[in-house]
C-alpha cells in the first residue's frame, strides 16, 4: 500500500516528509513529483511504509494535520488507471 499526500506544502522535501514519517515506522520510499517545465513540487506525495499498519497508523494520525502552515490530506493511494 501506498500512501497518498495532498495539499502538501511546495517548500516541503523528500527529507522532511521521511522526517515526519519516520515517528510511524519504518519508510522504504518517498516520491515528491515536481513539475517538468518548472521543477517546482506539484503540491502531493506518496509515501511507502515498511508494514500497512504502520501506513494506516501514519493515516490515522496525520489526515487533516496541519504540517508548515497547510492542512494534509492522507488516505491509501489508488493504483494508477482507476478510479
């Protein structure tokens, strides 16, 4: 499972999101798309955990938080083509 970030600050990193999840348990990948043209962070993430408790734990606790002056949007990230 895969979690998905949104209305995530553009100033935030890869660094800074493995920092906030790392309280939740082991992280095996953090992807931050940016922009092609512009480089600029296109405002989400996705975060992958060691154990989907932990994904769900880091869910659970960080939905609707606010983290640099923005209120995340978490939930398990849809494989890509569905809806």
């Amino acid at each position: 499972m895969t979690i998905y970030v949104g209305n995530l600050p553009y100033k935030a990193t890869e660094d800074d999101l493995r920092e906030v999840f790392a309280e939740y348990g082991g992280i095996k990948r953090v992807s931050v798309p940016a922009d092609r043209e512009t480089g600029r962070v296109r405002g989400f993430a996705f975060v992958e955990m060691m154990e989907d408790a932990q994904e769900d734990a880091a869910i659970e606790a960080l939905d609707s938080a606010e983290w640099m002056g923005r209120q995340l949007r978490l939930n398990k990230a849809k494989p890509k083509g569905s809806e």
